[in-house]
C-alpha cells in the first residue's frame, strides 16, 4: 500500500485532514517547525498545527521533535500566552515514555524537568541570551493545541531583596534625555513579591486632544509625542508585572501611587521619552516582601 493509499485510509477512520506521513522522521524540520535558529530580538513561537475535523481545532501533529534555538544579546523574558500540551490518557505525570511534553534549556542547563499541563511551566521566565525550546510529541492520537510563547530580549535582571531605580541623570540638576528607551527587570527571590515605593515623579507636561482630532494626530510621525488615551505625552513611564496582562501607563503630571505593590515576584519598568527635561524623571525604591 502506498502512501496516498494510506492518507485515505487514515482519512476515513479518523477524519483528519492531514496525513500522518508528512510528519515522520524523515520530512523536514524546517517544513515541520519552522527554522531552528531564531536571532531576533523579539518574536513569537508556537507548536506545528493540524486542522481536525473531528472537534475542527487546530492541533498539533503526533511523533514529531522540535528544537527552537533562540539567541539573543543581551537575557531573554518568555511569556507563555496559551499552554496545553496533554500527556497520555493513561497518566497525569509529563515523564511517560510516549507523553508529549516541552523542554527548556538555558545556556545548555535544563529548566526545571518536562513540562506539560500536568506540570506547566511558569507564566513567565527570565533567562540567558540563549535559550533552547524542545517540543516532542508521542505516537498516541493528539488532541491539545499546544503552546504560544513569545521571547523579549531585556538587560539583565535585578535580582536580589531591595534596590533603587531611576534614569541615568546626564545634567548637574538631574533629568532625562531625548530617546530614552531603557527597561529594568526586579526579580525577587522565590515565593516573595514586589513592592515600589515613589519617592520622586516628574515628567514633561501633557497636551490634552479632543477627541475629533485624534485620527489626525494619529497619521502624524511621532517625532516629539505619543498619543495616549486623550493627550499627547513625550515621556511616559510603563509597569507590568507577572505575564505582563497586568501594566499601569504614567506620564506627565498624573498623580502615580506614592506605593505599589505586586502580586508576583517579577516587575517589569519601561521608561521612554522622545524630548529632553532638565527639571524631571523618577526616583524609586523597591524591596521584596
């Protein structure tokens, strides 16, 4: 029996759209997986799919290998969006022999043991600039979708229990340059969470637009401002913690709570600004807890 006679066999008892055969060994894994080398300072990663009739998901195909190499030059955050990557029916554990499962080694040491949704791995990680993702899927009939995750390079993160924050001042009475893009990751020990303390906050004034005029605004090149919400800001400073779903935006003169605490263990503070201030910026403190 040849193998179209074999995708129509399979065709008829599973009702799966694609063959099994074209995910063996021997097809490609750039044609299977996409390129294993990815150099980019940001992107976006996600199992191979299959479409199946049957439940008419997306799945990803059964007996495959992924290896996903993901340098970058400065460390690295992964955020997992979506995670589901099923062991075998018959056991709840990821370290089955024929269990699909997802690996991560950072700087060629493995990160915790093999991860599934019996054992997901965390929301977000922080890791080297080089980063390898290994996906296997068993020989047992799939039914999960598995995994987005997305990579940001970011300088290296502030670990330990306590600290301070700030821009680097570049004038005698303290301020900000034009063209700051900086980002600090604080990393708290394991099991503890983060709380900010403002001391100092102080950004260039804000242009309030009415709303008639936003779309015009919107089509200009932003040189000197942003738009956001209802004013035109050129500095602005961007909290997230944990998976990132949870961020505040302050800017201008807009009163930021003198404390901030975190559910979670990892913050993440982005300052940006497109024009120079003599007079501003921020000062914080920040401690584990």
């Amino acid at each position: 029996m040849n193998n179209w006679n074999v995708c129509l066999f399979v065709l008829s008892l599973v009702g799966l759209l694609s063959c099994n055969v074209a995910f063996g060994k021997s097809a490609d894994h750039e044609e299977l997986c996409g390129p294993r080398r990815r150099t980019t300072s940001s992107g976006i990663l996600e199992t191979p799919k299959r479409f199946s009739l049957n439940n008419f998901q997306a799945l990803y195909p059964i007996d495959i290998n992924c290896k996903w190499t993901i340098k970058t030059i400065k460390h690295m955050t992964l955020r997992f969006s979506s995670f589901n990557i099923e062991p075998t029916y018959a056991s709840r554990s990821c370290d089955c022999e024929d269990c699909d499962y997802v690996k991560i080694y950072n700087n060629g040491e493995q990160v915790g043991g093999r991860y599934c949704s019996a054992n997901p791995p965390p929301a977000t990680l922080i890791l080297g600039n080089h980063v390898t993702i290994h996906f296997h899927s068993g020989r047992g009939d799939s039914v999960s979708t598995g995994f987005v995750m997305t990579w940001t390079s970011i300088a290296a993160p502030i670990m330990g229990t306590f600290g301070v924050i700030t821009p680097d001042w570049t004038h005698s009475d303290k301020g900000y340059q034009s063209g700051v893009n900086r980002t600090w990751v604080i990393q708290a020990p394991r099991a503890m969470k983060v709380m900010v303390n403002v001391t100092d906050f102080n950004f260039n004034d804000v242009l309030p637009i009415e709303k008639k005029y936003w779309r015009n605004f919107d089509k200009l090149n932003s040189v000197y401002y942003w738009r956001i919400g209802k004013c035109l800001v050129n500095a602005y400073l961007k909290i997230s913690e944990g998976n990132g779903k949870k961020r505040k935006i302050f800017y201008g003169q807009k009163n930021i709570p003198t404390i901030l605490r975190f559910y979670s263990g990892i913050v993440r503070i982005e300052f940006h600004s497109l024009s120079k201030n003599r007079h501003g910026g921020f000062h914080m403190k920040w401690k584990a807890y």
